[in-house]
C-alpha cells in the first residue's frame, strides 16, 4: 500500500485508483457477507485485484503511449 501511494503521481492515484478501490468496497460490502473480517478482507483485496487488473488493460489497449522518441 505504501509503495502504491508513493510511486504513483496524485493524478493518476485518482483518475486509475480511486474509481477501482470504490468500486470494489462497494462489491464487498454489498455482496460479501462471510462472517469474518479476515475473509472479507481478502475478497475485496482479491477484487480489487481483478478490477484493477481489467481497468489496467482496458487503459493500455485504448489509451496510446507516448514513444518520447523524436524521430517517431
């Protein structure tokens, strides 16, 4: 957590992290009721995981990178 906090840039932090992690408290609280913190804890990790991981893709497949070169 730490080192996702500290090496992402704020704008970023918002526009990528923030929707992604309330998405996946809002799952976990509406839809994962195991009776145990520890349980419940790891499936919204686990989802936020996921969704993450999807959003991230998303991002890359639709978002173009800059090359930084000159000649390109």
């Amino acid at each position: 957590m730490f080192t996702l906090l500290t090496r992402l840039a704020p704008r970023e932090l918002f526009l990528q992290q923030a929707p992604v992690f309330l998405a996946s408290l809002v799952i976990a609280e509406l839809f994962y009721k195991f009776h145990s913190f520890l349980l419940e804890t790891g499936a919204f990790l686990g989802t936020w995981f996921i969704l993450d991981g999807i959003v991230s893709a998303v991002w890359r497949a639709f978002i173009p990178r800059e090359t930084g070169g000159a000649g390109t």
